[in-house]
C-alpha cells in the first residue's frame, strides 16, 4: 500500500483530507501546532493545552463513524459562556487533561472516530509564531498574522517560533518513508509556513525519496499574498524545503460565479499562472479545474468567521488529481518499457 503524507492544517487539511480517504492508501496528516485564535486561542490561554482546532478538523476528515459524530465534533456553540467554541475542540482538551498528553489524546479521538489513517502534530511544543516585517514592526501569533493586512505593503523579514520546536519524531518517520507528500492548499503564513518552519521537518522533506506536490491556494490572501502568482508560492516554499524539490503543482482553472467573485472581491483574487512568465520550471503544473460549486456556509457561533475562504478546493477533484499522481511514475515507467 503507497504512503501518502499531507502536511498543513485548517480547512485546507479538511478538504484534502475528505477527498483522499476514501482511496486504499496509508495517510498521514501533519498538522501545524500554531494556531491561537478563535475557540482554539481561548482554551490554550485559559486550560494551557496545546492547539486543538486544526487537528479536530483532520480527525473529522478522515473519520468513518457516524454521520451524526462527525456533525456533533463540528458543532459550534452559539450562545451561553460556550458561545464561539467548538465541541470537538473542547472534547480534545479533555482528552489531553484526561492522558496527560496531547499526543495521547489524539490518538484517543483517533480511536472514538474510527479514523482511517493518522494525524500527527508537526511538534509536541507549545509554541508560538511570529512574523517580522522589515520595517521592525513584529506580528506575535497566528491570529494576530492572519488579522493583519499590511505584510505584503510592509515586507516579510523572517518568520519563526519561539521556543524554537523540534519536529515530532513521528511526522518525521511519516515523511521519510512516503511515496507522496501533499504541501497545501491553506493559508501561506498560517497553515503552510509554520510546518516548515519547525526544525527536522525540511530536512526530512530533502530527505525523503517522496515525490512532492503543492496544491496551489485558489485565491490569494488581501494584503498578503496579493499579487502573488503560482510561481511565486512555489518560490516561497522551496525557501524552505529546497529549490528544485517540489515535483508537481495543482492549479485550478475553473472560475467561481460571478455573484461569488463579487462578494469575496474586497478581501482577496484569483491567483494567476502565467506558464511563459518562466521557462526554466523544474516543476510540472497540473492545470484542470479544482473549484467547488457549492456554497460555503458558517455558523453563526464562529467568532472568526470572516477569515475563512468561501472560494475552496472540490474535495472529489483534488483527490482524483493527487491518485493520478501517485500512479504517474509507474505509469510512465510502462509506457517508457513500450516506446
């Protein structure tokens, strides 16, 4: 059975993760551990855990029990002291109170939820990320970063975490023996860079035998990421893993309906590519189209709401699009053999 290991967190995760469990894999999720907003910043502030949110999204994800368990680990308070506080969070800081170990708790939800597969924290650490602007101007945690709409006018220095963290021995071992590990799509500075930048893991990704995709975001992030096109994300991440070592990358070109361009306009673009911009890509670019139809709804419970994407990945599409290539070697192997 191929391995397949998926690194990054939030609904990006989620959507990646709900298309590919249902193929014969092994699957891991690396999660990144520096999320502090919403419901999930409150309990680390208040009870000391670690961050539950983005893991609870994965667990869910690659869950096979009910319907009705899926529903109640997503389920948001609306109202009352536990208004903006998702279920499924509260039940993994329970879990981790209860074994003592976040990691163990997890493992416990894994168990609960019948899930097919694995999630992993990208560290044990209780960590924090920061991100410098060039103009010394410093943004401490996630949420702070992902309020912030000003980075890309001001200019990144460096970003990085404190304590500095060392990478769960178990996320390294998933990416050295995979045969496919999937970067993305989530947020850049929130979901994606904090996973690279926790100490072993870009080391491993360099190491790995691993043929290695990026699923490019749909849109672009106001104030951000604006302006930034394919390439330039691409550029981004080898930053960290190494320039030359993303093999493939999933661009959409379905466009969303007019009448939701217009009413996600003001925060954020489509991301352009542009394949005679460069000529000396090492990578190859999956062009097809990737975008969901449905409309994307939110509780009225969830604080954060108006951060999320409304444009998203089809769970169905980018799965099919990951499959094909993970087969894609040995299928050109044959047809090398027949030529």
């Amino acid at each position: 059975m191929k391995k397949v290991v998926t690194i990054g967190g939030g609904t990006g995760s989620f959507t990646l993760l709900s298309g590919l469990k249902k193929y014969p894999i092994e699957l891991s999720a690396i999660v990144s551990m520096a999320d502090d907003g919403g419901s999930t910043g409150v309990l680390r502030d208040e009870l000391g855990v670690l961050p539950p949110g983005d893991v609870r999204q994965c667990l869910v994800a690659l869950s096979d029990s009910s319907e009705m368990l899926r529903a109640l680990m997503n389920y948001r308070f609306e109202e009352g002291g536990l208004s903006g506080h998702n279920f499924g969070n509260l039940f993994l800081s329970a879990l981790e109170k209860v074994t003592g170990s976040f990691g163990l708790g997890v493992a416990e939800a894994a168990k609960i939820l019948n899930v097919k597969g694995e999630v992993v924290p990208v560290t044990n650490k209780d960590i924090n990320l920061f991100l410098k602007l060039k103009n010394d101007g410093l943004l401490q945690g996630e949420n702070e970063i992902n309020h912030n709409f000003e980075i890309q006018k001001r200019g990144v220095e460096k970003m990085y975490l404190l304590p500095k963290a060392k990478a769960n021995p178990r996320a390294v071992e998933k990416i050295l023996s995979a045969d496919l590990i999937v970067i993305g799509p989530g947020n850049h500075y929130c979901s994606i860079v904090p996973n690279l930048l926790v100490s072993g893991i870009p080391e491993a990704i360099k190491k790995s035998k691993a043929k290695v995709v990026y699923n490019c975001n749909l849109v672009n992030k106001k104030g951000q990421t604006e302006g930034f096109e394919l390439d330039d994300y691409i550029d981004a991440v080898e930053k960290y893993i190494g320039k030359g070592r993303v093999d493939f990358v999933t661009y959409n070109v379905g466009r969303p309906s007019k009448a939701l361009l217009k009413k996600y306009e003001h925060e954020s673009e489509l991301v352009s590519f542009d394949k005679e911009t460069r000529k000396n890509r090492r990578y190859r670019v999956i062009q097809t189209n990737l975008l969901d139809s449905k409309e994307v709804r939110f509780s009225k419970g969830d604080k954060i709401a108006h951060t999320r994407s409304f444009i998203r990945h089809d769970t169905e599409k980018l799965g099919k699009v990951l499959m094909m290539l993970l087969e894609l070697s040995d299928y050109e192997n044959i047809f090398h053999d027949i030529v």
